[in-house]
C-alpha cells in the first residue's frame, strides 16, 4: 500500500506537514511551532489549549493543500484530542492514524510506517 501523500506529524510543541513527490519521497512543506507567547518556542501549553490551536493549524495545511487522503501521528495524550477539533469532512479523507510521536522521525520512515495496510 502507498502511504499517503500529506502526512502531518505533531508533538507537543511542533506540527510538520511532509508531502511526497511522485510517490515515495516525502519532503518537508511547513513547520509550525505552537506556544503561549509568540516568539517563545520553551512555553508548553495546556493540553487542551494547545489541541485547540494544532486542530486549526491542521485544518488551515489541509484546506490549502486539499489532499484527496492524509495521515496524522502525534503522541496518544493529544492526538484524539487533535482530531476531535477537525471537521467531519477532514476525518473521511483520513487513512491512517498513530498514536505516536513521531516528530524526530526522518521522513523516509514515516512513510515506512504509514505504507501498513489498513485493517
């Protein structure tokens, strides 16, 4: 199975947006930091606060790009949080989900772990 072809990684400071060209080869588009105060990337935000803003940052990347389907990681602490603040229309082009971080992960294996197949 291809992995898809806009993978959003989040930690809980961070969101990256990796998109693949032709095919496997995933390259960076945009990193977001998320914090209280603009400019302070050491502020840890609550977790509810900073689920909140990263669902609109992954919403704001998933309108610009308008992938056709995307997968999503970020750890288990906030990641159904995350995805709770999407709309439904974000969450059916979804095909796969981690609950992991995975923010230091080079993007030649995130795409080895989103090309599981689905179950």
């Amino acid at each position: 199975m291809n992995p898809p072809p806009f993978i959003l990684v989040a930690d809980r400071r961070t969101l990256k947006a990796f998109s693949s060209e032709g095919g496997q080869r995933l390259r960076l588009i945009n990193a977001i930091a998320i914090t209280d105060t603009p400019g302070d990337q050491d502020t840890r935000l609550s977790r509810d606060s900073f689920a909140r803003q990263a669902a609109g940052h992954v919403a704001r990347l998933l309108q610009a790009h308008q992938p056709e389907r995307w997968a999503f990681a970020a750890p288990p602490e906030v990641n159904g949080a995350i995805l709770d603040g999407l709309s439904p229309k974000w969450l059916t082009t979804l095909q796969d989900n981690l609950p992991r971080d995975l923010h230091r992960e080079a993007p030649g294996s995130l795409t080895k772990l989103f090309q599981r197949p689905l179950n």
